[in-house]
C-alpha cells in the first residue's frame, strides 16, 4: 500500500515561488508520479508527472515554463518548483502515484491508483 502525503503549500504573493513536495511510503520506484490540482468549480486539472525512467517528465500547457518537477529516488519523494505564481494558480495541489509500470495516458488522472490529502496553494494579486 502506497501513502502519498504533500506539505509546502501556503500563501504568497503574485510573481513569487513555493516548492512542494510529496512524501511517499510504501514502494514507487516503477510508477509513475504525478501533480494535479483543483481550483474551485473546476475540474481536476493535469499539471506535471514524472515517471520511473529517466525520468521523463511532462507538464500542463499552463504551467510550462514556471513549474518544474523532480524526483529524489532515494527518498522516495517527488518534488514541485513553482515560479512565478498568478492567482490563476490557486488551488488544492494533489500528489498522485500509478500502480508499478502502469501504462497509458500519463496526464489522465485516471491513470493514477494512489492519491495524497492535497495541499492548498494561494496566490494573491
């Protein structure tokens, strides 16, 4: 059984960064981790994921270019740089694992077997 917990998140101000990360028990050395988020009266948007090769890493149109996503296999942990926040970037940020070596549309959510709490992140203008 895999436990996903995320911690970093809080508030700042327009333009600045926080980096989250997620804490995995259990074992996710082949599956493929990812982070997705969800504003209020949206739906779960993809936003990176890194798999077990590589890694490889992808991201969601919205966030390429500021966000930057790392894994530390050695501690099981994935990562998730944020610059330059706007307030469209607002919401609850989950951490997501697949089943080992899991294959299939890796920015789906449905690929995801394990989820965390979430974390919230609030950007004021």
């Amino acid at each position: 059984q895999v436990q996903l917990v995320e911690s970093g998140g809080g508030l700042v101000q327009a333009g600045g960064s926080l980096r989250l990360s997620c804490a995995a028990s259990g074992d996710v050395s082949k599956s493929v981790m990812g982070w997705f988020r969800q504003a209020p009266g949206k739906e779960r948007e993809f936003v990176a994921f890194a798999n077990w090769a590589g890694p490889i890493v992808s991201y969601g149109d919205s966030v390429k270019g500021r966000f930057t996503t790392s894994r530390d296999f050695s501690k099981n942990t994935l990562l998730l740089q944020m610059n330059n926040l706007g307030p469209d970037d607002t919401a609850i940020y989950y951490c997501a694992a697949s089943r080992p070596q899991a294959t299939g549309v890796l920015s789906s959510n449905e690929l995801y077997h394990y989820w965390g709490q979430g974390t919230q992140v609030t950007v004021s203008s």
